[in-house]
C-alpha cells in the first residue's frame, strides 16, 4: 500500500521558496481553501473520474492513466492503472485485476503517505500555504494555492491547487518532486452525492472466481 500511495498520491513533503519561507498561512489563500474544504465535507460522499499525467524532463518522459474514486468520510473505493484500492476505515483491500489477487491489510494511517480523501483538507495539519494569483483552466477562472509542506524530509517540494472561483471545485492539482518528476491530477468529472451503501467500502470475494486472498493482518 505505501508503494502504491507513493506512486499515485504522494502528497507530503518540504518546499525551500522565499516567500513561503515568510508567508506561514497567507489569509487569502485561507479563505478559497477553507470554502473548497466546506463545499465537499457538506456531501456524504462525490464521486471523482480523473486523469494523472506523470513526467520526467531526466527520462523525457510522459505518461498518463485515468481512474476513479469515490469517498465518503475517511472511506473510498478508489480504481485506477489495473488496481482497486478499497478502504473502509478499519480495513484495506487492493485487488490487481491482472494477477486476479486482494491484499487485505490493516488500515494505519500513519503508514501512509497520503489517503485520497485528505486532499480536500490537506492544508489544515503541517502545511503553510500562499495565493499564488489566478489562472484559466478549461476556459474557466481558478485560484492557483500553493501548499508547502512543513516536513524537511519529504522528496515533494510543492503542490499547487486549481480551485474554481465559480465554485469552489478543486479542478486540479500539481506536485513537484525534488528528482524533478511532476505528478499532476486533473479532475474530469466530479458527481455529488453518489449512491453508497456499507458494500460500496468493501470487497467482496465472491464476485472474483479463483481469487487469491493474501491477509497481512
């Protein structure tokens, strides 16, 4: 699980910039992040069809997959690049599809890099963050966040945020590692309130003939 975190959503680490290096919580920015945290923690669950572009200028390379997840709380169901990763709190389940195997494990957050569903409230713990101006995206105006984490450790040194001043959507966001490489997860289609039932964040083994069951727990 924290090699797949790592690859797909890996979302902690440091930024050495001037002016964040002065800017702890910069109150503008406060105000759009907090909206946009407000907008999708009224929902009991959304639904979030996206793309992740991986490039890396050292290999010159590019690289992009789509999936979906669907959070609700601390739960999601996640499916992306052959793998569905659910998670219902207490446990997690990740299937390859191709290998026709589930890892069950425990659920550790602190053994995490990052769940899907703190995106939308990431800046709250252990971040220091600045409004960066604004920009057009898809023909629609955004405010453009920068989040410094505070973590000197961490290979990320920035992420930048798209939310809509329309809406207060998060339509995209970007991370920079220190090897270069830039994560970036554009937001296709977003779905409020999706149907979901205590099914939804959790695997069920019966629907995958043959599966192999691999419990860590």
């Amino acid at each position: 699980m924290k090699r797949f975190f790592s690859y797909l959503l890996v979302l902690l680490a440091m930024v050495q910039l001037t002016n964040a290096q002065n800017v702890q919580k910069d109150p503008q920015a406060e105000r759009v992040l907090d909206a946009m945290s407000k907008k999708y923690q009224a929902m009991n669950a959304f639904k979030v069809a996206f793309t992740q572009t991986v490039e890396s200028p050292s290999a010159k390379a590019k690289e992009s997959i789509s999936g979906d997840i669907t959070v609700s709380g601390n739960k999601f169901r996640l499916a992306v690049a052959g793998q569905e990763i659910i998670n219902n709190g207490a446990t997690i389940w990740t299937f390859m599809k191709k290998e026709n195997e589930v890892t069950i494990s425990d659920n550790d957050p602190d053994e995490q890099e990052l769940t899907p569903n703190q995106i939308y409230n990431l800046y709250k713990k252990g971040y220091r963050y600045m409004y960066a101006g604004e920009e057009k995206e898809g023909g629609e105006a955004v405010h453009v966040i920068d989040l410094t984490p505070n973590d000197r450790d961490n290979q990320v040194f920035k992420i930048r945020l798209h939310i809509s001043k329309k809406d207060n959507s998060l339509k995209s966001w970007k991370m920079f590692r220190k090897n270069g490489n830039r994560y970036t997860y554009k937001v296709n289609k977003f779905t409020p309130n999706p149907p979901v039932t205590a099914t939804t964040f959790a695997f069920d083994k019966t629907k995958y003939k043959g599966v192999k069951v691999v419990d860590l727990r």
